[in-house]
C-alpha cells in the first residue's frame, strides 16, 4: 500500500513539475515571439552632425508612412542608407521605386508651396500628386 501511494506522489510531483515547466516554456516562448517580431519597414538613414555621422533607424508597418517618412528624409538632406522590407534590403529596382515615390511627394509639396496652387491643380498640371 506505501509503495502505491509512493508512485502515485512520484507520479503526481513528476506530472506538476512537467505542467510547471511546460507553462514555463510557453510563456517565454510568447515573450521571445513579442521581442522578435519584426517591422514591416525598417528605414535606416544617417546624418552629419560637425563631421561626424550618426546612423538611425525609422521602423513602421505602413508602406505610405514609411514613403511619407522617405519624403521627409529627402526633403531635410538625411542620406537614406538601405530600406529592408521583413527583414530583407530592398533590391535596386524597389528601392528606387520607394525613392521615387518619395521623391515625387517632395515635388508635389514644393510645386504647390512654390505656385500656391492646390493639390489637384498640381496633379493635373504636373502629375506628380502626392
């Protein structure tokens, strides 16, 4: 009868100590899927500051704020450095294709702050639109 009841507490300590660990492991698991988690957009751009260059790091999940932020970079002089997309650098052809958007949104904005016209006036006269 004690040798019952001893496999039984042994099967019982054994059973919580793999609940415990096992809840243990979940929980860090979520913990290091939520401080893994990659951005979407992650816009690495430097600046000069008295010859010396910093490098920052804008990171954003929306394309358009991410365009709207490649814009802004342009417009203040901020050497825009690589653009990865999930993780991975854009290829040539779609990194200019965000710095063309961009660029096109600079346009807009100094066409329409230039020739105080609206926005819809410069996008049918000009086409860039922003």
């Amino acid at each position: 009868m004690n040798d019952e009841r001893g496999m039984l507490r042994a099967i019982v300590s054994e059973a919580k100590r793999r609940q415990f660990f096992s809840s243990f492991i979940i929980h860090h698991l979520h913990l290091e899927k939520e401080v893994l988690m990659i951005t979407k957009y992650n816009v690495e751009y430097s600046l000069e500051f008295r010859k010396r260059v910093q490098t920052f790091h804008y990171q954003t999940d929306d394309p358009v704020e991410a365009v709207e932020f490649i814009s802004e970079a342009l417009e203040k002089r901020f050497q825009i450095i690589t653009i990865h997309h999930e993780g991975i650098p854009l290829t040539g052809h779609e990194f200019d294709k965000m710095i063309k958007t961009a660029a096109g949104m600079v346009a807009a904005r100094l066409i329409c702050a230039s020739l105080k016209i609206k926005t819809e006036e410069e996008r049918f006269r000009f086409g860039f639109g922003a």
